[in-house]
C-alpha cells in the first residue's frame, strides 16, 4: 500500500475496497495520482467508501470505475477485482452496447435516472444469469459545472424478483387449475383483500370480480352470519395457519347453500405472509344430512353421540346431557373423560384410539 494514498482523507476507511483503492497506482489510468482529483470526485470518493449501501463512481468520459464494499458482491468472481480503475465498458461489455451505454451518456449530460428491478444479463460467475436491481444513477459535477462522472447506487433484487416471478407463475397455474375445478376458488394478499376469483365462484354468485374484491364477499353472506364471519375473518388474516369455517353463501337466484371454505397461507423465507389461497366447498346435502341424522337422534331413547377422524367428540344428544347434566362444551373432543371412572379410563382410551386408528368398531 502506498504510504502516500494513505493519507489523503477522502480513501480513509472503506474495509476491503478501501485498502484496494489505497493501494492502487492510479497513475497508471487516466485518473491519474489522487492528488490531482477533482475536489467533487474525492468528496464523493469519500461519501461512497463510508456508505453501507452498494455505490460505485464512473469518472470521465472513459468511465474509469471506483467502488465500495456493498457493491463488490453483484460484481460476483468474473468482474472483481478486475473491474477497479477500469473502464465500464469493458467490465460490462456483455450490456454496453445494447442496455447501460445510452444511460450513462444520458448522465453524463446531466440527467439523473432511476430504474426498480432493471433486469440486466450478466456474466458475474462465469455464466449468463438474469439479475436484477434497483438503480439510480446521478451525474457528479466538477466545479466549473461540466459533468465528470456518474454516481451509481445500485440494491440487487434478485432474489426478491425470482421469489415473485415463482410466485406469480405458481398463481397461473393455480388460476388454470382452479378455473376447471368444481369448487369454489380464490386469491387473497397477505392482508387477506381477496383479488381473483375462479370462474365457478363468479358463476355461483352472478357478480363480478370488481364487485366481489377486497371485502365484497360479504355481498353473498347470510345476514344472519356475516357479522360472525367478519370478526372471524379479521382474526384469520393476522395469523400464520390454515383454517376452516362454514357458513352459508347466496347463489344467483337467491337460495342460499352451505360451503366448507379452506384457507392456506403462502409465506416468504421470512415467515411474512404474502398470500392467502382459497377453495370453498359446497357442504349442503351433507348439512342436511347431518341435520336429519341429529334430529333422528334427538328422538331416540339411547344416548347417542358422534366424533371425528380424530375421535373428537363433536355432538351428543339430549339424552346424553341430561344423563350426565353436562353441558356440550364441558364434553366436547376428550371432555367425556370426566364421565367414564378413573379405574376404567386407561383401557377405554386404548380401546378408542384402536378404533381411530384402525377403523374397526368401538365397544367398551
């Protein structure tokens, strides 16, 4: 390192590009000795080594490059350090020509430009990738006026842009799928504002996208549960798992017909909710059969009850309640433990979850 490139305050610091700016013989390119820098290129010298944010500096009309430690990396091990007190065209020679040469001439006459998710074709690791950044490229004037230089600052969004493109053709092929199925479909954002519905879901309810976006699906909600659904909904949209509700929606014609609606949240490598995906299932023979079968019940002389594929106890019938004088609640899913003795619980767990697990009848 030169003792001499060392002192002058506008390299000091910098971390790693820093120490290779310092120790470069910049007599040998057309900057010349950093003695004889303009005053507004070792101001902004000064500005980029101490930025966090990736930043890099053409000068002149050669577009010699200087550069930070937050931009080394999106150079990758093809350009760096090659890419230090050379030219841009030849460090980027592969998008000169047809992408980035007419925005620095642009610059260079005292335009300033941005760009979000600029897609550029790179060759930063031996091979052509798509990258993407956000840009702003500002011209640095020397102080007669004239532009000297281009100031680039540069956040690479490449990730984030793959991330979306996924997801975005992960959609397509949901919206595809979800347009020839039966059941009823949706999109919702992270904050649960539902923006696409399956053309069944249109076709079930003769409104239009525009009317059913965002919250307008309370439109088709029964009166008598919309505002249960509402207060449910807020709660759901905050929360990082799948669920299920059911309730009534309107048709076309008016009649009103229960669905079984499922959502799942797609999240990010953060864990941050970016999507809601949604079927809603049409339930009403299997209500109405439920209905029937609970009403049977409610008439037979025997205690009955019913569970699910869990063997969570989910209905017992009057007489069982007034057997036990329990309320459902205090039943419910294993609640029925406080009825069987102490001394008989350990063998009819036993026998119950053999009977979940294996499918055969249950007798205790």
């Amino acid at each position: 390192m030169s003792d001499k490139n060392a002192d002058y305050y506008f390299l000091r610091g910098g971390g790693e590009m820093g120490a290779l700016i310092r120790a470069k013989d910049w007599s040998k390119t057309s900057l010349g000795d950093p003695a004889n820098w303009p005053q507004s290129l070792c101001t902004m010298v000064a500005v980029m080594l101490d930025n966090p944010f990736g930043m890099y500096i053409a000068w002149g009309s050669e577009y010699i490059q200087l550069y930070n430690d937050g931009y080394r990396p999106i150079l990758g091990a093809s350009k760096h350090p090659q890419a230090l007190g050379i030219s841009i065209r030849e460090t980027f020679s592969e998008i000169w020509d047809n992408i980035i040469g007419s925005i620095f001439d642009d610059v260079m006459v005292g335009k300033a430009v941005g760009f979000p998710d600029l897609m550029l074709p790179l060759n930063r690791n031996g091979f052509v990738e798509e990258c993407y950044f956000d840009f702003a490229y500002s011209p640095i004037r020397k102080d007669n006026g004239e532009v000297g230089g281009v100031l680039v600052t540069v956040i690479e969004t490449t990730d984030k842009k793959r991330a979306e493109n996924q997801l975005k053709e992960s959609e397509e092929r949901f919206s595809t799928l979800a347009d020839n199925m039966e059941n009823l479909a949706w999109l919702a954002n992270g904050e649960g504002w539902i923006y696409w519905y399956n053309k069944r879901w249109l076709e079930y309810t003769g409104l239009t996208l525009e009317e059913m976006q965002g919250w307008g699906w309370q439109k088709v909600h029964h009166p008598d549960h919309v505002e249960r659904i509402v207060e449910m909904a807020k709660k759901i949209w905050s929360t990082n798992e799948t669920f299920e509700l059911t309730f009534p929606l309107r048709r076309h014609d008016g009649e009103f017909r229960w669905f079984l609606t499922r959502g799942h949240p797609v999240t990010n490598e953060e864990g941050k909710i970016i999507r809601w995906i949604g079927t809603n299932t049409d339930i009403t023979e299997h209500k109405e059969a439920e209905e029937q079968f609970r009403q049977m019940a409610e008439r037979m002389p025997q205690k009955v009850w019913t569970a699910d594929e869990l063997g969570n106890r989910n209905y017992f019938n009057q007489v069982m309640l007034d057997y036990t004088g329990l309320t459902f609640d205090e039943l419910k899913d294993w609640g029925w433990k406080k009825i069987i003795h102490p001394e008989d619980w350990s063998k009819t767990k036993q026998k119950w979850e053999h009977s979940i697990n294996t499918g055969e009848d249950y007798e205790n």
